[in-house]
C-alpha cells in the first residue's frame, strides 16, 4: 500500500499533481502571505491564498483613539507610502470638521504625497527588477529612496512611518535644509533614474521575461475593484487625484499613463512613467508654491505653538483641549479617498461626536485587488508568479492591516 | 444627475425600494434598502444606463448596539466613474438574524470585502461561495468588531468620557 506524503494533494492524478506552499515567510514573496499552490510540474492549477499574520486590528483600535491618534495607525498600512496614508487621514478629518486649508498647505501635501508616490513606486519596480534577477538596480535606486526618506526626516523627524502633518495643515514650514536636499533630488535624481530606466525598460531579458506574466483585463480588473497603478496597466484611466481633485490636484497639469495588457511589463511601464509625472507635478508645485500660513486657523485641532503654550494661557488651554481630543466634532458620516501608491486609499469615517470615531473602515487597495492573484497565475508557471505578486505591489501592512 | 433626480428615477424603476433616504454629511446620498430588495437593487443600480454605478467601491458592516432590531447595518460604496457620482447603500439587519443576500454575483470583488465583514462583524452573506474568516484566526469565537468587545480592560475608568463631561462610548457598558 501506497503511503501518500504530506505535500501530495488528494485529488492529485496518480501523484502528478503536487501541493506546494509558498510562504508563509519566503524571501520571493516580500512579506508574509501564504499561498497554497496545486501545481503540475512548474505550471500553477490553482492557488489559494491565506492573508492575515499581520492583521493588527486598525479598525477596532481606531474606535478607540481621537482623530489625531489614528494618523499612526495609518502609517502602517501601507508603509511604502505612509505621507499619502496620513493626509488621506487628515483630509477626511478636515472634511467632517469643514477645515479648509491655505494654498501654501495643500501645495506642501501635494510635493510631500508626490515625493512618497515616487518611493512607493521605486521601492515597487527596482523589486520587479530582483525577481527577474536585475539587482543592481534596486541598489541604485534605493539610494535614491534613501534621499527621499532623508527629506521626510528634515520635514517630520520620521522617515518610514511618517506620522506626517497635522490635521489642518503642516506642523512645520519647510526648513532651508529641506528647500537644499529638494532642490538637490529634483536636479540629480531624474538622470540616475534614467540609467535604471536604461538598465530595464528596453533589456531584451527583462521584456520576454514580463511580458505577458499575470495579465489581467480590463472587464476583470475593475470586477475585482482594481485602482491604481494596476487598474491603469489594464487600460482603465481612473486616478482618484484627476477624478475626484484633492489638496489642489486639480492645478497641477499632469497625464495618467495607462497600459494596454495588463500585464507584469505594463504594470511596470506605468509606475515608471507615473514617478516622471510626479517629478513633474513636484516642479509644478514647488515653483509656484504661494505665501502664506501653512497650516488652517482651526485653534481647536491643531496645536499651538510650543513656546506660546508656555506663556499664554489661551494656548495652554487649547494645547490641552487639543492633547485630550475635549473639542466637539460634527455628527455624521464622510468619505473621503486618496489615490496612495497602490490605489484608490478610502477612508469611510461615521462620527458620533464623540472624541474618537464611531467607526472607521479603511478601503485598503491591496486588500482588494490581491483577492484577484490565484485567477491571475492560473496556468502560469511559478516563477511567473512571484513575478506577477512583485509587480501587482502588494504591501502586506496594507492587506492586513 | 444629481440626487434628486436618482431618486426619482429609483422610484420610478423600482418602486418602494428606497425606504428611506439622506444626503449624508460629506453630501453623498445614502439610500436605506431591505435585504430583500438589496441584490435587485445593486444590480439595477449597476446595470441601468442612466444609472450606471459600475464599481463597488467598498462595503463595510457597523454595529449600532442601540439601535434595537436593527443592531447591524450593511455599508455599499458604489461608484459611477463616466459621471463620478458616489452614492451608498445602506440596509440594517437585527444581530439575531444577520443574513444578507451575496453580491459576489454582481461584483467578484465582493469576495474579500464580505468575508472580511462576516469575520469582524458576523454578517452572514448567504450565497458566499467561501465564507470563512480571512483576517482573523480560524478558531475566533466572537466577532470582534461589534461595540461589546472592548479594545482594553474593560475596569479602566481613566479614559472614561463621563469624567470630561461628554457621553462618549469608551468606559459605557453594553449589554
């Protein structure tokens, strides 16, 4: 009698079919998800995908925080991008409490968003690079990355999870240091993104090997609720900051590159050419960033200034009223979506008055689109996988969040 | 198209499926359905020319524990990208009969956003074709995002909102 091993699938066709685990934790998988693949030979006969060793429960721990203690909750969601995650935050915030903020404001979020659009999607195509076997890119690039960290650091003191601004505003006004290292990313980065550019978009290897690897249809992929860089591959143009403008997108001219085949080779093309219209839209934004205050005259939400805090009694008292979220908020509910690095980033905040929201449901873009993965590699082979997963940029802070 | 005019639309195509209706605080338009009526409405909402709300954008459960017969309330973000208008469709179900008709018939992305929902709040979507927990552990008995699962100890009474003259949630006791 025939003992069947643990790894042999039970319906296999006498022993050809295998079961495989990929993950949980494997190197090739960036993150932890576990798939477990049927597989026959290389080819993938089906997939299934368990999610959650990082879930941290953000919506139930978000009931009981105030508004400005959920903005570090949404750093962790998609950690490649936090800035984008924060202002989505602060935004829903400012919409509830009708906030509306100066243009000197808004114009700092948009080069701040742009700024960590541009690491999203850098951290995301230097990695399709490695799982071809291209690593030389990826280091070079995440020299760059490192730059741009540096100036989240000059802007907030953080440079991974960025707990970026304030609701109603920017805590700080751009420092002559930030002003230099910006001026210094935006002349000498575009060249070296170019000679990684000049490493990929045309290498014969790495065109055989992504063209044609998990593509997806445009019909499927806005069925499977699809934004982002990965809906735009497909050859849908929808991008929440053309669609739905927010934090003055609307004056910024800027063009949303879509693809054609959905594709792993799309997908890439479009972040690259998504990160030049961030530069593009940075130029824009920092050319013409107008005077003024940078932050909302909103005394109840947004912090006093430190010093006065210490000699004026009013400032004491909205420091404190501020510190233990004592300020009355509208009841109601407000939707409010940001397009973050991976797509349309919704926040969907039910307000009781209370000091900290009544619920708060995040529509969290990885979440939705990586529930498309298992229909994408079917009857793919298994390297193409890891390929597609890479290029589909799945951040496992924001799919458990 | 504006709300009004969906309304009157909504009235005309499929009479008496909109219980109720507000235009919320963001000043998108909720509509109140039924279980009953919810899948029609879904797919006529989605299917209909002049309506065309072709994306699902989200759908989320919330808990009102108060609120009796009623305790849980279904949450459908749909959105029309030709006209980029946003409406939601909102049904309340009683906590002891929390069962409402699948959408993954109308939307595949349905799949994950139900299980999700079924996970933290126990709404069971009949139809599903794998409704399983998907962000929790497998053997979880409770579903813990309803309001009588508190986050912490549940004796701390120093972020009690009563002590800072507010009736606030945290620190009340739900039965």
């Amino acid at each position: 009698m025939q003992v069947k091993s643990y790894f042999s699938s039970l319906d296999s066709i006498e022993g050809e079919l295998a079961t495989l685990n990929l993950g949980p934790t494997h190197p090739a998988t960036h993150g932890i998800f576990q798939n477990v693949l049927k597989m026959d030979g290389e080819r993938i006969v089906s997939a299934e995908p368990t999610i959650g060793y990082i879930h941290r429960a953000f919506e139930k721990i978000a009931e009981h925080r105030p508004f400005y203690q959920v903005t570090p909750l949404t750093d962790r969601l998609n950690y490649c991008s936090s800035p984008i995650n924060n202002m989505g935050w602060h935004m829903t915030v400012e919409k509830l409490i009708g906030c509306e903020l100066p243009k000197r404001a808004e114009y700092m979020r948009v080069i701040i968003m742009e700024l960590s659009r541009i690491a999203d999607h850098l951290v995301c195509n230097t990695v399709i690079g490695v799982d071809t076997g291209a690593l030389t890119g990826f280091t070079y690039m995440f020299q760059e990355r490192e730059r741009i960290y540096e100036l989240f650091e000059e802007v907030c003191g953080s440079r991974l999870t960025t707990n970026i601004g304030r609701i109603g505003g920017m805590e700080r006004d751009f420092t002559p240091t930030f002003h230099k290292k910006l001026k210094d990313f935006l002349k000498t980065f575009p060249a070296r993104f170019e000679e990684f550019t000049g490493l990929l978009e045309r290498n014969r290897i790495f065109m055989d090997r992504c063209i044609g690897a998990g593509p997806i249809s445009a019909e499927r992929a806005m069925a499977y609720g699809f934004t982002g860089p990965n809906l735009r591959a497909a050859g849908v143009d929808y991008d929440v900051r053309v669609m739905s403008p927010y934090s003055s997108y609307g004056d910024f001219d800027f063009i949303i590159p879509v693809g054609n085949q959905g594709d792993t080779y799309d997908r890439f093309i479009v972040r690259q050419e998504e990160i030049r219209q961030s530069l593009r839209i940075i130029h824009q934004a920092y050319d013409n960033i107008p005077e003024g205050e940078y932050h909302a005259d909103v005394p109840d939400f947004y912090l006093p200034d430190k010093p006065d805090v210490y000699t004026k009694m009013e400032a004491l008292i909205y420091h404190f009223k501020v510190v233990m979220a004592e300020v009355p908020v509208p009841i109601g509910e407000v939707w409010h979506s940001v397009e973050g690095g991976n797509g349309e980033l919704g926040f969907y905040l039910i307000s009781d008055g209370g000091r900290q929201p009544y619920r708060l449901h995040f529509r969290r873009p990885c979440f939705i689109f990586y529930q498309a993965y298992p229909e994408m590699i079917k009857g793919s082979m298994l390297s193409d996988a890891i390929l597609t997963m890479s290029s589909m940029n799945v951040i496992a802070g924001e799919l458990d969040a | 198209m504006d709300s009004e005019q969906i309304l009157a639309q909504l009235a005309e195509k499929m009479p008496g499926a909109a219980i109720s209706s507000e235009i919320a605080h963001d000043g998108i338009l909720n509509i109140h359905t039924t279980r009953e009526q919810i899948i029609d409405l879904l797919q006529l909402l989605r299917d209909d020319a002049q309506f065309g709300f072709n994306f699902l954008t989200t759908l989320c459960a919330i808990h009102y524990p108060d609120n009796a017969g009623q305790e849980l309330c279904v949450v459908y973000h749909l959105h029309n990208w030709p006209q980029n208008i946003r409406i939601r469709v909102k049904i309340f179900l009683p906590k002891d009969d929390p069962h409402v008709p699948t959408a993954t018939g109308l939307w595949p992305t349905a799949n994950w956003m139900e299980r999700q929902e079924y996970d933290f709040f126990g709404v069971i979507f009949t139809g599903h074709p794998d409704l399983r927990r998907i962000l929790n552990v497998d053997d979880m008995e409770v579903f813990p995002m309803r309001k009588e699962y508190r986050l912490e100890d549940g004796t701390r009474t120093d972020k009690d909102d009563r002590f800072f003259g507010r009736d606030g949630h945290v620190g009340r006791s739900f039965e």
